[in-house]
C-alpha cells in the first residue's frame, strides 16, 4: 500500500509517499480502504517535532473514512466506514490507503454523506461535541463564546451549539471570515484584533460556557463568562501560556475545565454524521487536496488564512 509518511522532522516537504507493508488485522480488527483523510495541528507538531512520535518513520493522520474491504467484526465488505482513532490503527495513520482498525472505533457513514464531508466532521465535530455537551452540559437557551470559529472544532462547535437551541458569540481575523461565520449561524462575530472581546459579551449579558481553543486567551474568557460560568480548555492555538486574575475567576466561581484530546463516544459521532445527512450542519472544507500533496496542505494549515478543513484524497 502507500503511505505519506516523514522519516525525520522538519519542513512539510519531509512528507514523502512511499510503498509500505499492507497491514494485517486481528479478529477484533475491520480492514479500510482510506479514501479520505485530514490535516490537522497535531500533524504539525508531530511532523516538526515540537511533539515527538514513539518511531520514525511516521504516517501521520488522525482521522480516515473509507470502505471496508471484507466482512468482519458486523462491518460488510463495500460499506462506507470512518474512524476518528486513526493512529491507534494497524498500518498508520489516516494518510496510509489502507487500515485495520479496532471495529469500536468505527462510525457507517450515512447515505447522501461523502467521504470528504465524513472526515471534515470527523475529530473536529467528535471534539465539538466532547467540549459541548459532554463536558460543558450545555443546554438550549445557555449562550457560548467559541473561539476561533474558522477553525475545523470551531466551525462544527457554532453549528451544534446552534442546532443545540444556544445563543453564539465568535471570533475571527477579518470580515469575510466574519461573514462566512454568521452564514454557519453565529449570532455575534467579534474581531480579536480590533474589538473589545470581554466588554463586547458583557454588553450582551455574558456567556455561560466558552469553547476555549486558544488559551491565551484565558483572562479575556473569564471576563466573558457569567456568573457560574464554565470554560473548557480544548486547544492551545495561541500558546501554552496564559496568565489570570484568579480572584476574577473565584468571585465568578468560574469552573475551568481542562479538554485535553477530547474524543466524544462513537454513538455520539454516529450522531454527528446523520445530521450532516439531514442536512442540520454541514462540515467546512476548505481544500481539498491528493494525497501526495500532503506538504501542500501542511503549508496552508500553517498560513492559518482558511476557514474550515483541509481534506486529503486517495486515487
């Protein structure tokens, strides 16, 4: 089979295809066909070293959907499958064209839902949805603050707060990404290079949850929570590194919830998929790019100018 994969850290142009063994499953294991897969920030990190892997050489990718190749563990041969649990899969990760993955770990994708759409949801709703509902509790009529919301967990966490009944504040660069947001159904968009983000929520009452993907941005969300507010800490866009008025933070009984590499259940990403069916929520792509322009799509992550997820195709 083929597999993108890095042999040293580095540049993105380290991403090289080679031919590798085809791996082999277990009785517990479903074997895929990749069609599709992701890039996401870990891919990043893990390319550049700035997060070692256990082993070089090293096939990046978090997330794959693609068809079973033979019946096994329920699955039938020719059904569309994905997985957000891509590395934990014999054979890499989603950039390698075939898998054996854990059958736990796999999601039907429903009819009417492509390979490209099913892989953009894909870790991006499941940690949508963690950071949300899971263990943010958040209900129909409470108001979030999430940040970031061109990004692929941001622009899925807009919609299903939405879809949820919520009221949501986000943040983006510029104008057209301001609009692109509102199109998703944001009911505020604030600029976070111009616009006082805390004073501006405050103005509008506060939020009780913040879907924080930034972590700099610590204080700011603190200062935009309600009384009894809850803030999960997901992503660290901005930096590990956040200073905050911890008496702000008491007096508030603000709950800091740390997310970590969230993943929501299986049953919920089922979920996820057939809304996306139903036509609830759409996933964002912004690219989509072959397989062997993986470098490609590393460099456009990076430039951090689109909204959405950069997709990654077999042949």
């Amino acid at each position: 089979m083929k597999a993108v994969q890095f042999k040293q850290y580095g540049k993105p142009d380290v991403l090289q295809v080679y031919e590798v063994p085809d791996p082999i499953p277990d009785a517990t294991d479903v074997l895929i066909e990749v069609k599709a897969t992701t890039v996401n920030r870990l891919d990043i990190f893990q390319r550049n070293g700035s997060r070692p892997v256990n082993k070089l050489p090293f096939t990046p990718g978090l997330e794959a959907a693609g068809v079973v190749l033979k019946d096994s563990s329920g699955f039938h041969a020719g059904a569309r499958v994905m997985t957000t649990h891509a590395q934990e899969a014999k054979g890499g990760g989603g950039y390698a064209s075939k898998l054996a993955v854990p059958a736990h770990y796999l999601v039907r994708i429903p009819d009417g839902v492509t390979f490209e759409q099913a892989v953009a949801a894909g870790l991006a709703a499941s940690t949508a949805w963690g950071g949300l509902f899971d263990l943010g509790h958040f209900k129909a009529g409470e108001r979030a603050l999430i940040w970031a919301g061109s990004s692929g967990v941001g622009s899925m966490a807009i919609q299903l707060a939405k879809y949820a009944g919520g009221w949501v504040v986000t943040t983006a660069s510029n104008s057209a990404k301001a609009s692109e947001l509102r199109h998703l159904g944001a009911d505020m968009v604030l600029n976070y290079h111009t616009d006082n983000i805390a004073q501006a929520i405050q103005n509008a009452h506060g939020v009780n949850l913040v879907i924080e993907l930034v972590s700099t941005t610590l204080q700011t969300s603190i200062e935009a929570c309600a009384q009894d507010g809850r803030i999960v800490l997901i992503g660290n866009l901005g930096g590990q590194q956040a200073t905050i008025d911890t008496q702000l933070c008491r007096l508030k009984r603000v709950n800091i919830i740390g997310g970590g590499l969230l993943h929501t259940s299986t049953e919920n990403e089922q979920r996820t998929l057939q809304l996306i069916a139903e036509h609830q929520i759409t996933p964002i792509i912004a690219y989509v790019l072959p397989i062997d322009q993986a470098a490609k799509a590393h460099e456009l992550l990076e430039a951090g100018e689109h909204t959405g997820k950069i997709v990654l195709v077999f042949p």
